[in-house]
C-alpha cells in the first residue's frame, strides 16, 4: 500500500506563510491597518489578504499615505482597487502637514510620508499597520523582522528586534507603541511577478512598456511629469518605458523596456542583476544608509 504526498509549491508555500501572518494580526490586534498605494507590493498584500479572510469581508481598512505628487494612473488604479473589493480607503495627505506647519515643503515629498504616516497612526489609534516591503529589496529592509516593532516614537531600533523562531510572532506593545508588519517579507521581486502572472492580478499601467517623455539624470532614467521636470543641460527625449516600483514621482525612475505583459516582466526581471529600488529609487541614494536612517525615524 502506498501513500500519496502533496507538496505546496514555491508560490503556495509564500502565500501560506501571509496568510498566517494576517491572520495572526486580525486575531491579536485591535485596530490594524493594511498600507495599500496602488503600487504591485501591496495590490499582491492587499490580493493575499482578502484570500486569507474570503468570504469574510476584509476585517481592517487601508490607508494611502498621500504626497500629492503621485502619477494620475496610479491613484485612478487606487481607487478602482478599493471600490471592486469594497475596502474601506483612508488617506493621509502630506499637503494637510505642510498646511499645518508640523513639516516645511519640499521639492521631493518622499522624506515628508514620516510625518503623515506616524500622524494617521496616531489619530486613529494604529496598533498594527501592514506594509509591502521585501528582504531583498534594500539591505536595511533585509535586517527587519515580520513584525517589526516600533516605539511611542514610531522609531526602529535594528539592535533590539525580538525573535521569530518557528514563525512565532511577537505582538505584545504598550499604549502608544505599534508593530509593523510585513507579510511579505520573503518575497522577491520575482515572486510578485510570478504571482501577478499566475493569478491575473491587475496592475497600474506604468508597470508595463509605454510611450512616455524622459530625461536622465544621475544614471537614472526619469519621467518628465507635472511635479518633475528637466534642469539646466538635461534633455528631455521620448522613450519606451516602464516602471520597476512606483511612487513619489519626483524620485522613481524608470527603465527602458519592451516588457508589455506580464510573461515578458517575469522573464525581465529573472534576468536582472540589481533591485528596482536600487535602479529606480532617487530617494534611496542620499547616503550609504539613507533607507535605515528614515526607518530609524518612522518611515515604511
């Protein structure tokens, strides 16, 4: 007599592994909150999420932290999303703090997302916020746990991290604190897009090949866009295009590509050497350690 045997594959196993972390979540915490922009990481979070509870609504909103600066594709994607899933959507706009005084504009509103992203935290109470990061996207997000645990402050300190052995997390925060938490965090790039690929998941446009005006600037190829346009000495020319990660547009990049579906991604991105933060993120080239420093004060 013989057993039979059923093994997940690579993407199951990922996929089981969110679940669970979700699910732990929703059954250890009050108010959670899932980080949702339009961008692929959390359209795949927030795909996995109504997976993890279906057919049970979806038992904690999203929230878009708003810079103002965003590309008109992304945020009609946004909106699109929230409404065909009937997820409750809150926003919290950068411009309402530079309105306020609490941060001074900037040509570049990425930094400015702390400030906003600690604000929504606090006014409705956050105790637990879902984002989309990955391990292999920078080094100092390679450091961070799947819950991530964060001060009254909203700070990070990568020295004092508590343990995951045999994914058993850790939620236990005072008043004031919260944790982040990262379902995930053992994706790739890759994993996205095999996902993407295999489940049908509906992306923004830009993530694919397109006609667009662009200039280069640092060794990064930029669109020309209504918060973002050429200096002195930089030509603008037309390109084929598309977007490895999107967000603030005054610092995401582009690459010239002819991926224009998602099979042709997959097979892009299995061939590429560097993260799409690395070749598309301004913002992440302020300094050897620009990403942990803005971690370190509240940032995603």
């Amino acid at each position: 007599m013989t057993t039979g045997s059923y093994q997940l594959s690579h993407l199951h196993t990922l996929e089981a592994e969110s679940a669970h972390v979700f699910r732990e979540v929703a059954a250890t915490f009050e108010r959670p909150v899932l980080l949702f922009s339009g961008g692929k990481d959390s359209v795949v979070m927030l795909h996995l999420a109504l997976r993890a509870f279906w057919p049970a609504p979806l038992p904690f909103p999203v929230l878009h932290v708003d810079t103002g600066h965003n590309f008109p594709e992304v945020l009609d994607f946004r909106d699109r999303a929230v409404a065909r899933h009937g997820v409750r959507l809150e926003i919290a706009a950068v411009q309402d703090d530079i309105d306020a005084g609490r941060v001074a504009d900037e040509p570049s509103r990425n930094r400015l997302q702390t400030t906003t992203l600690l604000r929504a935290i606090t006014e409705h109470g956050f105790d637990a916020v879902f984002g989309g990061a990955r391990r292999d996207e920078e080094k100092a997000r390679a450091k961070e746990r799947v819950f991530s645990f964060r001060d009254e402050f909203g700070q990070w300190d990568p020295r004092n991290q508590r343990p995951e052995l045999w994914q058993l997390y850790n939620g236990r925060h005072r008043r004031g604190e919260h944790i982040r938490v990262f379902p995930l965090s053992n994706w790739t790039e890759l994993d996205i897009w095999q996902f993407v690929l295999d489940e049908e998941v509906e992306l923004p446009s830009l993530y694919y090949a397109h006609r667009r005006q662009v200039f280069q600037r640092d060794g990064m190829v930029l669109a020309v866009n209504p918060y973002l346009a050429p200096g002195f000495g930089e030509q603008p020319y037309d390109a084929t295009v598309r977007f490895r990660t999107i967000g603030d547009a005054t610092c995401t990049g582009c690459v010239e590509s002819a991926a224009a579906t998602p099979e042709d991604v997959v097979a892009e991105v299995a061939a590429s050497r560097i993260t799409e933060r690395g070749a598309t993120r301004a913002d992440d080239r302020i300094s050897e350690a620009g990403m942990e420093d803005r971690k370190r004060e509240g940032y995603f």
